[in-house]
C-alpha cells in the first residue's frame, strides 16, 4: 500500500473479536455464515446466523472458535443493516465441500423490505 501512496486504516484491529461481535449484533446488523474450514466446524455451520445467541453455540464446540472467524475458520455474508433499505432474503442454497473448506452456494435470493 505505501507504494501506492496509500495509508492502511485498521480500526479493529486489537479489539477484543466478542465485543467486536456483540456490537455488531447489537447494531442490528445481520449475516449468515457462508463459508467454513471442514477442519472446525461442520457444513451443518453453513446459513447459521450472527445472533445474540452465535457466541454461545460456539461455546459448545469442543475447539476454540474466535467469534469473528479472524482464525480463517469462517466467513459471513452480511445481509441486513440498520441503514440500510432493505434485506438479502436468502432462499435456496447448496452447500459444497472444496478444498477442506464448505462453501454455501446462494442459488436464489431477493432484495426484500426490512
């Protein structure tokens, strides 16, 4: 980036990833999970959402999970937010398992109200 002229900005960085988590939560944004390590959680993992309930079902897990997947062991796909006009309704999937990782396959989706 510096040969580019470009100044990296990283506020999130060294913040604790479950207040990280709880916040975002808390704003009343939305995601799903859409990819996941199959070496950490299993393909039942896939479309679960972020809730206020997410931190405890990781919990469950018999490895430690950081709650904002910064371990590479999951991805998101945010599909609300509190400004925004409206929700990624999430209507058909298939999931597939490549490269040790599943991935959730969106087959089809719409754009609804909030």
């Amino acid at each position: 980036m510096g040969e580019a002229g470009i100044s990296p900005v990283f506020p999130l960085w060294d913040r604790d990833t479950g207040e990280l988590i709880a916040e975002f939560v808390k704003r009343r944004f939305e995601a799903i999970i859409v990819s996941a390590r199959s070496d950490t959680l299993g393909k039942e993992w896939l479309g679960c959402p972020i809730d206020g309930d997410f931190r405890q079902k990781l919990g469950c897990l018999p490895h430690k999970i950081d709650p904002c997947g910064e371990l590479g062991e999951f991805h998101t796909l945010v599909i609300s937010g509190p400004d925004w006009p409206g929700r990624l309704k999430v209507l058909e999937t298939a999931p597939i398992e490549e490269d040790r990782h599943y991935f959730l396959n969106i087959t089809r989706w719409e754009v609804g109200e909030l």
